[in-house]
C-alpha cells in the first residue's frame, strides 16, 4: 500500500506542475524491488548506470533504504531521494551528498511508547515481539530507550522472520512475570 500511496503522490506533484520542473521535461518511471535488496541494487544499477537517469525518488523500505544509501555513495551522477526507510543507519555516519532521506526513523516514532509504557501504564518488566527487519529493529531500538531510558526492565527479545505465519513457538516463549 505505501508504494501505491508514494506512487500517487508524486504523480500528483508532477501533474500539478504539467511534468515540466525549471523548463525541462519529467518523464516518470515506475519500478517495483518488492522490498528485496538485490533486486534494489540491480534496479538501480539498470536505472542509472545503464539508462542514465539523474533522479531516483525511493525506494521505500529499511532493508532496501540501506541499499541505496551504498548505491548512491559510489554512484554520484544520480540524486538518490527516501521519504519512507525509517532505517536508523541511513542517516548516521557519512552520508553520501547525493542521498537525501526526510522521515522519521523508527527509534523516534518508537521512543515515545517506551516512555508511555513506563510513565502512563506503569509497566515495569515488558519483552518485545519483533521481525527480523531494519525497520523494526530501529522500533524496538527506539522503544528500549524510551522504557529501560524511565526505568523499565526488558530482559527477553524475541525475534521472528519477516515472512513467518506460525507464531506458536515465539508465543511459547513468553514469559509469564512480565507486564506486557
């Protein structure tokens, strides 16, 4: 759903102005990664290297934001645009000044629950149930350090594959002396 969302929402910036940007011509390509780093790096690979484009705006998620930050620091001729990663790596250390990446990671949106557990619920000893994905590893980042930053205790991390359906044995792992 958010590449549909992102997809509409740059064809409506780019119709408003009639696909025109400082007198040139903007031709819109769409491409689909499917979330998948390889498959990142060999469309942004065909897109610059072999079709010459100046401008990618995404892709969208944490793995694949990572992709393109590596892609884009040894690919200067393209301005490489994230407005959807929320991956924290993206944006520390030295970034590449072709990269551009403007939204929240998720350690910020995640911090303020850490803190509303501990101050508003009055948790004290919670776990957290996580996929194994970049995205959320900056959630549950985000979330020690707002809890265990106010005095929570989280001493058990579970962790599941993004592309997992069965639950069973991660729900069995829950300990029973927890508040959430």
């Amino acid at each position: 759903a958010s590449g549909i969302q992102a997809q509409t929402a740059v064809e409506i910036a780019l119709e408003s102005v009639d696909y025109t940007v400082a007198g040139r011509k903007i031709e819109l390509r769409i491409e689909d990664d499917g979330q998948a780093t390889d498959v990142t790096q060999q469309k942004l690979t065909k897109l610059v290297e072999n079709e010459g484009l100046k401008l990618i705006i995404g892709p969208l998620g944490g793995s694949t934001g990572s992709t393109a930050r590596e892609f884009a620091a040894t690919h200067d001729e393209a301005t490489i645009v994230i407005g959807s990663c929320g991956t924290d790596g993206v944006t520390k250390g030295d970034v590449p000044g072709n990269f551009f990446c403007y939204c929240p990671s998720g350690t910020q949106t995640a911090y303020a629950m850490g803190q509303y557990c501990y101050n508003e619920l009055g948790y004290r000893k919670m776990i957290t149930i996580a996929s194994d994905y970049d995205f959320t590893f900056s959630l549950v980042n985000g979330f020690l350090y707002g809890f265990v930053g106010a005095g929570g205790e989280v001493d058990t991390r579970l962790w599941f594959h993004k592309s997992d359906t069965d639950f069973s044995s991660v729900i069995a792992q829950i300990p029973d002396d927890i508040d959430g």
